[in-house]
C-alpha cells in the first residue's frame, strides 16, 4: 500500500525540492549523504562510499547552447578561448578510456594538463602559463573540474555533457597532440600523491538520473509550444542580459507564460519583467535561506549589505557564497558607483546599473582589505557578474554594477536599497527610519 501524502507535506515537499535547486544555483552541486536520493530533476553523482552530489539538469535534454541558435549572448567567461582549451587538456589527460563516459575520468598531474595545454598552443611562455593557471581556478570555481593538491580530475558538470555530444568529444581527444612530459612525478604539499590514496570528490563513482519534474507542465503542450517553453526557460535562465518577449512565444502568450513561471518556481526561481524584457531571478520565498553571509568582524558592520535576492554564482564548487571582502568591495562600488550619483540626480531611483565606474584607487583608499584579497574580491565578483569592468580612455575606468543587477525581484530591490542606506548613512535618519520599520515588523 502506497500513501501520497497530505496536501501540507506535498507542498513542503515541492517547497524543499525548490530550494534544493536554487542552493545548487547559487552554490553548485549539492553534497548527499550515503543513500540520500536527489531532488527531483536532478542529477545523482554517487560515490563509491555511497555518498554523493546532487547536480541540476536542463528540461528535454538541452543544453545553454540553445542560446546560439537564438542569437542571443550568454554569459560571458573570462578569458574564455584560454579557460576552453584548457578544460580541453584536461579531458585528454583524464578520459583514458574513451569507451566509457568521460566522468568521472581518472586523475592527473596539473603539470600534465599544463603540458598537454602548451602542446596545443604551441607557446611555453610564463604568461600563456599564468592564463592557464587562472582558467584551472575559472573550471574548478564553476565545478568543470576538480584541483586538490596537485592533482585535477574532471568535475560534475562534465556528467551534464549529453550522450549525443560524446562522439564529438573523444574525436577532440584524439586530435589534441600529446604533451612532451607524458609521465609526471606529482608532489603534493606534503607527500607523493597518489590517486589510490587520495580520493578526490569526482574520483570514480556513477551517475543516476533523477525524476523529472516538468513532464507534467509540459506533457499538455504539443511539440512547438513545449519547444518554445524549453527555448524561454533556457533564455531567461542563461543569458547574460534580459531577452525581448518579442522574440519568445512563451513570453509574449499570457497562458504560455504562466506555465515558464511554474517551471521556474520548482527550482526556487521566479520570472522578472523590465518593461518589455524578461529575465529570471531567486523567488523571493528562498532568499533568506540563500543569503548566509559569514559574520562581520569589528569593524566591518557597514561591509555587510544583505545579497539576497541577487544572483551570487562566486565560487560554486566550494558551496559558498560571498565572503566578508567581497561584499565589503561590492559595497563600496554600489555606493560609489549608484547611491552617489543617484544623491546628485544622475541616476533613476530605481536602476541598479550605473555608467558611472568605481576607481580601482577609490576601492584601496576607502578600504581595509589587503591588496591580494582586494584583488581577489574584484575576480571572484566579475565572474559573478555582480561587477562588471570598464574603460575610460586609455586608463582603467574602474568597475560599476554587473549584469546580475537585472535578476533582482521588486521586493529584492527594495531591501537592497534599505541596506545600501543602511551602509553609506547608518546615523542618517533615513537610516533611522529603516531600522524602526523593520522593528516594527
């Protein structure tokens, strides 16, 4: 005898499972205990210890670069012909046996990726090895790949490849040429590092698909209009800036519509309109369990502007969102760059988006964070698209809001802009007014 549960546990259930999708967006692949199932629509990479990561899948099967065949920019990565080729290498170096599907691969050397990675190029120079360093921590920060002392092996997301696309793949691995270092001693911190005795988190294990989630949305459509539901999905989802609703049937049809917003709401997600654009963003409902930033030191009270609500993708292989420098850095680049300009009226009241940049002089003299971290802080915030970095002349102009600005909901808006107060005039009495409205809640 089967029981399907009350109404209230169904709703917590779907409740729970939309959460799970959106930490995983925020946060990369879920880690799962031993024996623990996925969430619904996705992904179980499962260890041989029984435990695991839980990685979101695309609906009917497609992938992100639906987007080129609508024209339409996604993402941008930094330095992205260096980061791809070097993901190249690493799949020549850790898909051995092209019989069997790339992940989870076998471990390598670092070294034997940068070889393999200057063979392709044709180039030893120190810079080209400094680019392909960067892309290591580019593919290990987006959990395309895994580094752990040494030693790379291919990530979780390289199990989102589809089956379809494998037969490409290992003709790219017979054409990539051979490093001329084949076999490396890899040295780890402390000890000769061995795979057998250094189990890294992609190292063996299987991958088992979840249920599906969306076959009962789409099931009711024929197969132009769920094809027109999967394409705006994967555009208000992936690209980099909003997208026309002239250009998507699901976005210009109100039932159409409705459906793209229930796809979304079952991975915490919910659909945001700028005037005759759309874009997606965190459904307000999950916010606040997203945005867990680490506790301030003395000091840096003024540092802790509440991101909840905006699209903090830093660091997705580690789990974790922002920490104390970064928000510390975005602070400052959202009061320089749009509460200043704002205050003198160059800016509407309501956009977050800003030509006016943030010196990078400016970000050291109004800070205490050290210069490495400062620097770090600015990296990890361009590729999450909080900060974006401009020109001015033939010098820096510094750095102004990212796109991800756009993903913000009204209500996400609105405590943004509480806090940004909160930050550049804690003792103003609009500051005060705050702080007593939320007492009063």
């Amino acid at each position: 005898m089967t029981s399907t549960g009350s109404p209230a546990s169904e709703r917590g259930r779907s409740a729970g499972q939309a959460l799970a999708h959106a930490r995983a967006r925020s946060g990369g692949p879920l880690p799962l205990g031993a024996g623990v199932p996925a969430p619904a629509g996705m992904t179980r990479l499962t260890r041989p210890d029984s435990t695991g990561h839980a990685l979101p899948v695309w609906p009917d099967g497609v992938t992100p670069s639906l987007l080129e065949e609508y024209q339409v920019a996604a993402v941008p990565v930094e330095r992205a012909g260096e980061t791809r080729r070097v993901l190249a290498a690493t799949l020549k170096c850790c898909w051995n046996d092209l019989s069997v599907d790339p992940w989870p691969g076998d471990p390598a050397p670092v070294e034997l990726v940068l070889d393999t990675y200057r063979a392709l190029i044709g180039r030893t120079d120190d810079l080209m090895r400094n680019w392909a360093r960067g892309a290591l921590r580019r593919l290990h920060d987006s959990a395309w790949i895994v580094l752990d002392d040494g030693v790379v092996t291919l990530g979780p997301r390289c199990v989102l490849w589809p089956v379809e696309s494998h037969a490409q793949l290992q003709e790219l691995v017979r054409r990539l040429p051979e490093p001329e270092r084949p076999e490396l001693t890899v040295v780890g911190d402390a000890d000769i590092v061995a795979a057998a005795v250094l189990p890294l988190p992609g190292a063996g294990g299987r991958a088992e698909l979840g249920v599906a989630e969306f076959d009962d949305l789409l099931g009711a459509y024929d197969e132009r209009r769920r094809a027109e539901l999967v394409a705006a999905y994967m555009v208000v989802e992936h690209a980099a800036e909003p997208v026309s609703e002239g250009r998507f049937a699901a976005l210009r049809d109100p039932a159409l519509r409705h459906t793209l917003g229930e796809m979304l709401a079952r991975r915490g997600r919910s659909l945001i309109q700028l005037r005759e654009r759309w874009t997606s963003g965190y459904d307000d409902t999950h916010t606040a369990a997203l945005a867990q930033p680490p506790a301030a030191s003395p000091g840096e009270e003024a540092a802790g502007v509440e991101m909840a609500g905006v699209e903090v993708a830093a660091r997705p292989a580690a789990g974790a969102g922002l920490g104390v420098s970064e928000r510390a850095v975005l602070t400052l680049v959202l009061v320089h760059s749009v509460a200043i300009p704002r205050a003198e009226g160059l800016l509407p009241e309501d956009s977050w988006l800003s030509p006016h940049p943030t010196p990078v002089e400016e970000l050291r003299r109004h800070t205490q964070v050290p210069i490495g971290e400062l620097e770090s802080a600015l990296r990890t915030l361009r590729h999450a698209g909080l900060l974006a970095q401009v020109k001015a002349g033939e010098e820096a102009g510094g750095y102004v809001p990212g796109p991800q600005f756009h993903r913000l909901t009204p209500a996400a808006r609105r405590r943004l802009q509480e806090e940004l107060i909160l930050a550049a005039g804690p003792h103003t009495p609009l500051a005060a007014a705050v702080r007593a409205r939320r007492s009063a809640q």
